[in-house]
C-alpha cells in the first residue's frame, strides 16, 4: 500500500506539522485524518510497512486483545506460535510476543511492557 493509497482510504497525515522522522520521504510515522483515536501508521520508502495501535485506542485484534491485554493472556492463547523476545529499546521491563498469521506478509505483534500491552503492531513486508 502507498501513501497515496493510505490517504485515499484514512485521509491525509492527521498532524503534517508534527515532527515525524528526521527524512520523512524515507520513513514517517503518522495517525491519518479519518483513522481512529490511536492508530498509527508507519511509511518506509514509500510503502506501508506497519500499523500501530497506542493509547487511547481501543481497537483489538481478531482474537480479541487490545492495549490492556496481559503477557500472559496473549501467550497462552496463542502457545508455541508466540515468539517472545527482549524488547531492543526497553531491556528487562519489556518484551516482543511475535505471533504469525498465515505466514508471511502478515505478522501479529504485541510489544509489552511489564503487564500489560501498551502498543500493537501490524507489520506489513512484501514478498
């Protein structure tokens, strides 16, 4: 999906004036006029390449979980299929619970944050 297919369906950058990334044409971060309370989208090179949810969204996932999901909620429902990984940036009070949906482009993450969710991602790849 393009920026142009991006506005077409949400609307522009909700907040063109708020400082995304240092190069935006390269990759920018922005909530589209018409997208709900919370919903980030992410433009790398020109493509989408993940949807965010942070606060104070209340969208959940097709199996149900949203911001306030706990860790444990999320692995158990999901098992083995659920990668969990230190989180890059949060070190010990953070972790990635990676979840594939019907392999890729798609992939269900959930960046936690001691108890409970506090983003949702979509990561979007070409294949």
């Amino acid at each position: 999906m393009t920026v142009d297919q991006i506005t077409e369906a949400m609307g522009p950058d909700a907040e063109p004036d708020d400082v995304g990334s240092p190069d935006p044409s390269a990759c920018d971060i922005y909530r589209p006029e018409r997208a709900p309370d919370g919903l980030l989208v992410m433009v790398l090179d020109g493509k989408l390449s993940r949807v965010s949810i942070i606060p104070p969204s209340t969208l959940r996932t097709d199996g149900g979980f949203g911001l306030a999901s706990s860790p444990n909620e999320i692995k158990a429902a999901y098992g083995d299929a659920a990668v969990v990984t230190p989180h890059k940036y949060m070190g010990p009070v953070g972790e990635d619970i990676i979840v594939w949906n019907g392999g890729p482009p798609n992939v269900e993450s959930f960046r936690i944050r001691r108890r409970a969710a506090f983003a949702m991602r979509l990561m979007i790849r070409d294949v």
